[in-house]
C-alpha cells in the first residue's frame, strides 16, 4: 500500500495504460476495444487478464478503476511472497529458511518494483510461483488442474511471464528425465504427460501470440528466434544436466567470483559500454549494484550447495534460472541492440525467486553455525534495506522516474481541455507517456533533446518542462541522463508565452510556447 503515499495514482505510469483497458473493459462490458484506442495494436490486447481482473474488482466494490488498481496489485504481490514461502518449505523442509526467502521477496528492491506496481507483471510473478508449486505436486490431480488452469492463464497475463513458466517446467521435465533415466515405468509415464502437455500449451500460445502484435518478444517469435530459442534450450539442457550429474564438485566456492561478475555486468551497463545506449545517473545507483552484487554471492552459495545433494529437488532453483539465462542468450544471439536491452532488464527480475531461494539454501547450509547464521541474517537484512528504496523510490537512486502525479496529469489535463489531443504536445519521455495513455496524445518526448543541444525550438508546439529537469535532471532514454542548463531553460522562458504554471514550489510544471511576437 506503500505506493498511495506517493501518489493518488497507480505507481508506475505503465499502469496507467492497464487501467485504460480496464475502464474500457467496463463501458463495453467484453473485449472490444476501440479501433481508436493508441493501444490497439499493441501486445497489451493478447494480454487482457489483468485488466478483466481491474475491472471486475472495480465494478464489485464500486470504486473507480484507479482508485483500486494499486490496492488489488498490493494484494497480489503478498501472493507472491507466499507462493516463494511454500516452495521454500518444500525444497528446504526449513521454515527459518523459508523465511529468509519471504523476506527476500519482500524487501528486494526490483522485486518490490516489479510486483509492487499496479500491472501485469505482479500477477504474472504471483502466477508463477504457483505454477511451479503445483507442478511439484502433480501427482495430486487438484493440483494437476490447477497446474492446467495456470498454463491456460499465463498467455493471457502476461508474455514474459508465460516464456519463464513454459520454459521452466520444459527444464524441470527433461533435466528430470535424464537424472532419472533408470526409474521405473510410472515415472516414465509422467514424464510423457509433462512433455505433451507442455507442447500442447505452447504451441497454442505460439499460435495465439503470432495472431497479433507482441512487440517485445519479436525477436523470439520469429523464425529465426524460435532456431535460436531451440538451440538455447537444448545448450543450456545438456550443460545443467552435465552439472547436476556430476558426482564430485569444486572445493573452492565460486560466490564471490559471481558477485563480482554481476557487478561488474552493472557498471559496464551503467556506462553503456554493453548496449551503447548513454546511460548514466546519480552515483548512489553503484551502492544498488554493490547490495545486488552481495545478494547474488550469497544465493550462489547455497545455489552450489544444493547442486551437491542427492535430491533430484536440487533440479528446482537451476529450472528456475534457465528461462531467464535463455532470454538473455537469445538477446545476444541479435545483438546487443536496443531491443535486446529491453529484453535483458525485462527478464531478469523474473530470477528473483531463484536468486530468494538460493539465499534459502545458504541458510540451511550455516544452520549448524549460529555465530555463521547471525552474520548472514545481518548481511542479509542490510543488504535488502539498502535496495528496497528502489522499489519506490527509483528517481533517487536512478534518476529514472516511473510515478505519475496528481499535479502532472492536471497539467495534462488543463492542456487536452484548452486545446484538445490535437495540440502538438512535446515534453519527456515520462510525461508523453502519461499524456499519451490518459488523453491521447502524440508521444513526442524530444524536449530534453532539444533543451541540450542547439536545436531551436519549434513555434508551432507546445513544450512541458518540469523545474527538476534543472536540478536533479530527467531520464531521457535511450540518450544519456540530462541535466538541463537553468540559465539556458531560463531564457527561453523569459522569450516564450507561459501558458500554464502548476504543481509544488519545488517542482513547478510550465507548460509554454515561443512567442509569437
């Protein structure tokens, strides 16, 4: 519930388009939405699910759709610590450790982004976590169904989160197999059913997904991106089965070699030296990757430990892992282009209840050390104080805003009221989406461009510029953080039509256009 002390809106302005599905939803009581709508043609229609959820709870309790999108997201992510809870105790049999990885997910930064904000991806998360709960019990048949109902959901959730689910249960199934090569016929029968149901789903969600637009996925629901998910998918099944197979193993701990790896990974990311695409905020952001960087040595830890078991369990978290390895192979197989950046910081959150169950497993491993455990739990606990601010709190740590305020959509507002969608709007990319997904507006966000460089200004437009582009700076995507010049920003000012002055002193939104005189 955190996020309505930051603002009366959905926190994170992409939750802005969900809701606009939804009220659509309501005022056409089905699915069809207007040919109009600037989303239409966006994978946002093969994914309604949510938006049918926002609906109906909106419409049952009477309260306007955003007013309670943030409180059912907030509902649903308490799910998807639960679902990591129950698999804990599962892999574990350790409560102590099982809460460790509640706390995990509960107080991961970008995990606390990704299932605290008001869309699809916090019911797809949620999802997942259940899938995989009960593909563990699938020989119940309760939770077989359930296991079908969840693989018949994900397509219509969300999109990445159907490619992780699909993905780890084809692992978790063959990775199996070959373990368990020499069991009896039962579970060979088992693990027939596993693969054709796993095929059935998949190739009617490939069907499904090609009958429209998904954007993000482009790269992978191709031709060429299907080869090279084969390919992933078969690479990554020999080496993990090789690994897990292996009967003796290092002596040495690899942890702090990964940890140092990841960061490493973060600053050549910051920097743009991977993608090339500019990028580079407010330092704080190397103490996030310093804290991430600690919480994945550790996870690797009892990662290495569970590998050394005999329980075919051991199978679980590296099933977990692979999906999103996959994704990141099949970004690389392109290039590192600015599409396969957006699938990177897509998809790697969704390994964040692998990266929770391996700081589990740590735990269980030092059990028999208290003085161990208490420097763990320490280490633990300050390392995900450190970045839970940037789940809410991401323009601090990032310089990188996601939230919408009040006083910016009235801004907006006043604008589509004065002038209509028509009137040529350009501002950043934050602000045009928000005035894109509310009133519909052309996304133009080219001002912070143009307010550093010298590209004129254009009489025809309409400009809004916020007063913390000249302190704090704005995210100017895929370019580089901008910081514009006040005396620069000042001056145009002084020779412009102020049209609109609003918001906190601090923060003031001007809305302006050159002067004619």
């Amino acid at each position: 519930m955190l996020p309505l002390s930051i603002s009366s809106y959905p926190f994170n302005n992409d939750s802005l388009t969900e809701c606009e599905m939804a009220l659509d939803i309501q005022e056409t009581e089905g699915l069809r939405f207007s040919q109009d709508a600037w989303y239409y043609d966006t994978h946002g229609i093969l994914t309604p699910a949510y938006n049918i959820l926002l609906a109906w709870t909106s419409s049952m309790l009477g309260v306007y759709v955003y007013d309670v999108a943030q409180i059912a997201t907030a509902i649903i992510a308490i799910f998807s610590v639960v679902a990591g809870y129950l698999i804990a105790v599962e892999l574990t049999g350790s409560k102590k450790c099982s809460v460790a990885v509640a706390l995990t997910l509960s107080l991961f930064g970008t995990l606390v982004f990704l299932t605290g904000s008001s869309w699809k991806s916090a019911i797809g998360f949620a999802l997942l976590g259940f899938l995989l709960y009960s593909f563990l019990h699938r020989s119940d048949r309760r939770f077989l169904a359930v296991e079908l109902v969840i693989l018949a959901a994900l397509p219509l959730v969300h999109h990445l989160a159907m490619a992780v689910g699909y993905l780890c249960l084809g692992y978790l199934t063959i990775i199996t197999a070959f373990l368990a090569r020499k069991s009896g016929a039962e579970a060979k029968r088992q693990t027939i059913l596993d693969i054709t149901i796993l095929a059935a789903f998949s190739l009617t969600a490939l069907v499904y997904y090609q009958s429209g637009s998904l954007d993000r996925l482009s790269i992978v629901l191709s031709q060429a991106g299907l080869v090279n998910l084969a390919i992933a998918f078969a690479f990554l099944c020999a080496i993990s089965s090789f690994l897990l197979s292996r009967k003796r193993h290092l002596t040495l701990t690899l942890a702090p070699t990964t940890g140092i790896i990841v960061f490493v990974l973060f600053s050549l990311d910051r920097s743009g030296a991977l993608f090339g695409h500019g990028y580079s905020g407010p330092d704080p952001i190397l103490v996030l990757g310093v804290a991430v960087s600690l919480l994945v040595a550790v996870s690797w830890f009892g990662l290495e430990r569970v590998q050394m078991s005999r329980s075919l369990h051991k199978v679980v978290p590296f099933a977990l892992l692979l999906p999103v390895l996959t994704l990141f192979m099949i970004a690389a197989m392109n290039g590192l282009s600015l599409q396969s950046h957006q699938i990177f910081y897509r998809s790697f959150d969704f390994a964040d209840l692998v990266l929770a169950l391996g700081i589990g497993f740590a735990f269980k491993r030092v059990g028999k050390y208290p003085s161990a455990e208490a420097v763990l739990a320490a280490v633990l606990i300050c390392a995900l104080l450190i970045t839970f601010p940037f789940g809410y709190a991401s323009g601090t740590l990032t310089g990188v805003r996601h939230d919408t305020q009040a006083y910016e959509v009235d801004a907006v507002e006043w604008l589509y009221e004065s002038f209509g969608e028509d009137a040529p709007l350009q501002t950043d990319e934050r602000l045009g989406y928000i005035a894109l997904a509310l009133f519909n507006f052309d996304k133009e966000p080219h001002l912070p461009d143009r307010l550093d460089s010298e590209d004129p200004l254009l009489l025809t437009w309409v400009y809004m510029y916020e007063e913390e582009w000249s302190e704090t700076g704005v995210n100017n995507y895929p370019e580089e953080y901008v910081i514009v010049d006040s005396d620069k920003i000042n001056g145009i000012l002084l020779s412009s039509d102020v049209i609109y002055v609003g918001g906190p002193s601090d923060n003031n939104v001007i809305l302006f256009s050159l002067s004619s005189i």
